[in-house]
C-alpha cells in the first residue's frame, strides 16, 4: 500500500489495451497507478503521456522488483500472460490479466498451481461479463425467470487482417491457429449464466480457408470456426469465432431456456437485446425489449456508476465498471470476482478446441483445473 493506504498497482503492455483502465484507476478511492511498464520505448514514452506521472520501466522483471507493487494489470500480447503472471504470483502480487488465461494446456496447468502457491488474488480481465445486458441477463437467470437453462450460443466476429499488419502477435496467436484462439469473449458470459457448470467436451470444425495476409501468404486456419461443448450437467453451447472475414464486427449471444430465452442485438457493443419470458398459461410467444422488463434486473454496480464515467470508457462502460469490481475485490479482501478456475473454464474449451479441430471435430474431454489442484468446487 502506499502511504495514503491505497493499492499500489503497475501496469505491463502499458501502451496498449490497459489505457482504457485509467479513468477506473484514477476514480477508485483506494487504489492508485504505481508504475508503469512497455516493453518498447517509443509506446513507454505515450504511455507516460497517457497515465501522467509515475515510475515507467522498459522491462517487467525491474517493475516488478523496484516498484514495490501489490497488484499488476497485464496487457500485454496473449502468449506473455502466463509468464508475467507466474513472476507476480511468485511474489503474492495480485494479478488482473487480459484474455485467454493462457495459450496452452501446459501453460494453463502451470498458472492454476501457481495461483493455488500464492497469497496472489489471480483475476481474468473478461470484459464481456460486465457488459450491461450481460449482467442483467445473469440476474434474471438467477431469479428462475427463463427456468432451467439448456442451450446457448455465442459469436466473435471482428475482422482484424489489418490489425494483424500492425499487431504481428496477433497474426500467430489469433489467427494463426486453427480452431477458438479467442474465445473468452462468448464464453464468459455463458458461463456466467450457467452458474456452477463447466465444459466438460468441445468437438470443432471450420468453413475452410478462403484469405491471405499482407505478404500474401495464405491463412493457415480456418475463416469461421464452430465449437460445440456440452457443459458437465448436459447444457449444448456453440460458439463461432471468426477474425478473418469481410464482414463487419459483431458480438452475439443467445440463450435458451424452459420458460423463456434472450437474444442479443448482433452488434459490438449489444444495445439492449431482446427476451421471450413465459407468462402465466398464456401461449403468445412474443418479444420484450430487454431495457424495459429488464428494468428491475439491472446489477447495483451498474446503477452506481456516474454516466460521464461510462461514456468515454471502453466496451459500452464494461471496461470501467469491471475495473472498478475488481479494484473493490483487491481493496476489500474479497474473492475473485474471475477466479483462476473461472478464467481456465473458459480458455481451456477453446485450446482443446485446436486438438479436436485437427482431428476432424473429434470431441475430447476438456480438463478441469481444479483436479490439477486438487480443488472440487465448480467456483
Ligand atoms: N478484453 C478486451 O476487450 C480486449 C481488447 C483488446 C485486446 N485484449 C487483449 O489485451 C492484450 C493486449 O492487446 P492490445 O490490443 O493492447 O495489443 P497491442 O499490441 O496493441 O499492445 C500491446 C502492448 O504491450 C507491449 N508489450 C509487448 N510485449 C511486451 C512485454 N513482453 N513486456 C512489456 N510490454 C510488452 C507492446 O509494446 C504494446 O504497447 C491481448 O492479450 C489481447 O487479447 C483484450
């Protein structure tokens, strides 16, 4: 803590994704950037611009001894979230990564005993949880308004070729494996509804290959790929995640129950959505816009947040309410708002995805974490 009590917190990849965490961080009464980190000198230099003040590195390992940090947002490209999480968690740092957890099992596997090793909280940074409809859809869930849930679908759908030119990890770790490189997004708040269930087997295939990249070299994975997982307790979930055709960007979610189902605006940032909720005998089967029934459903954390914050912050406002949950977990010694299991429930399917769509969508058994720790609660 520094000495006006507040989280110290350091920042690593600085210059990309987290930028959207400073209104959060500034805003948060017991929390506060300590340092800051990038590992290329020219995006330190707008890093500093961007979060003013404070201690900035060009390497993690030298945060990460010097800063004397309690906490460190990880930012940084897919395939450096398990290496700089382990340092930190060697160090019972707390750690809020970005998305997936990991980009292999073994990796997986490693981050999970770590963070079952350390005084550490591990948080995944999946922002699709916090989005409105998400977490009014989870309330509703909750209340037994759609009865018992058995099928849901998610999709990705966001183009990055000429991101790839830019972002070269992305060309290898996103759209350089076949199968769900990026799939935490759809299934984060599926999961989220599916309270207290798991994938338990994914079987995966494509549409083909049909683009190449800025070199000219053909895309070795497949356009659109389609996972199915059927979850522990019998739920079927599909997800579509497709980063390479021209199309526009597009989020959507479905959801089915035995009284009622919602539907997602297919579009980045949701709107609202819409939802059938059987009512009574009554055999009409008609829709309801999700802003109004929904009314009563809306979380707290949602009705506290002061509109001019959610305006200019990321995703709609996720960005900054969910670092604001999780700055309140690591200030108030809660527990993981996206606990280490939660976070693996969600990457594991898709890497496993990669086995299953080589073998011509063969379904496999997707691993759960917890027997790797010896842990049973589906948390
Ligand atoms: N949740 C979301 O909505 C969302 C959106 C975009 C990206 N992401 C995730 O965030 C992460 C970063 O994505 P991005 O779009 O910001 O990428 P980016 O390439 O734009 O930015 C990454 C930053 O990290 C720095 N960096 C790279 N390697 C580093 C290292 N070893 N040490 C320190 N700094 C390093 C780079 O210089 C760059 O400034 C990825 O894991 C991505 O999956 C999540």
């Amino acid at each position: 803590m520094d000495r006006n009590g507040k989280l110290k917190v350091g920042i690593v990849g600085a210059a990309g994704r987290p930028r959207i965490f400073k209104s959060a961080l500034e805003a948060h009464p017991r929390a506060a950037v300590a340092a800051i980190c990038d590992i290329s000198e020219e995006r330190l230099e707008q890093a500093k611009t961007h979060f003013g003040p404070c201690p900035a590195f060009l390497s993690y390992e030298s945060m990460l001894e010097q800063a004397g940090l309690d906490a460190v947002i990880i930012g940084t490209p897919m395939h450096f979230h398990v290496g700089q999480t382990l340092l930190a968690l060697e160090r019972n740092l707390h750690v809020i990564s970005e998305v997936p957890a990991g980009v292999s099992i073994e990796e997986c596997r490693k981050l999970a005993e770590a963070a079952a090793r350390s005084k550490g909280q591990y948080i995944m940074a999946e922002n699709c949880n916090y989005m409105k409809p998400h977490m009014t859809i989870a309330n509703m869930v909750r209340s037994g308004l759609f009865g018992e849930l058995y099928f849901a679908e998610g999709e990705y759908l966001h183009e990055v070729k000429p991101l790839n030119e830019s972002t070269p990890w992305r060309r290898t770790w996103q759209t350089g494996v076949n199968g769900i490189t990026y799939g935490t997004h759809s299934l984060g708040p599926i999961l989220e509804w599916m309270e207290g269930d798991r994938i338990a087997r994914v079987s995966c295939v494509g549409s083909g290959r049909h683009y190449a990249d800025g070199q000219n070299r053909p895309y070795g994975i497949e356009d659109t790929c389609v996972m199915m997982a059927k979850t522990e307790r019998g739920k079927l979930i599909r997800v579509r995640l497709d980063m390479l055709s021209e199309r526009p960007t597009a989020l959507n979610y479905t959801l089915q129950g035995t009284r009622g189902c919602y539907e997602s605006v297919r579009h980045e940032l949701l709107g609202s959505g819409k939802v059938f909720v059987k009512n009574g005998e009554s055999d009409k089967h008609e829709w309801a816009d999700l802003a109004t029934v929904g009314q009563d459903y809306i979380p707290d954390i949602w009705q506290r947040m002061p509109e001019s914050m959610l305006g200019p912050s990321g995703h709609g406002g996720s960005d900054y309410v969910m670092m604001t949950d999780f700055l309140d977990a690591l200030t108030e010694g809660k527990p993981s708002p996206i606990s280490i299991h939660r976070a693996l429930d969600m990457t594991l399917p898709g890497l496993i995805s990669q086995l299953s769509i080589k073998r011509d969508g063969e379904w496999l058994d997707v691993p759960d974490s917890r027997a790797w720790c010896g842990d049973t609660a589906c948390g």
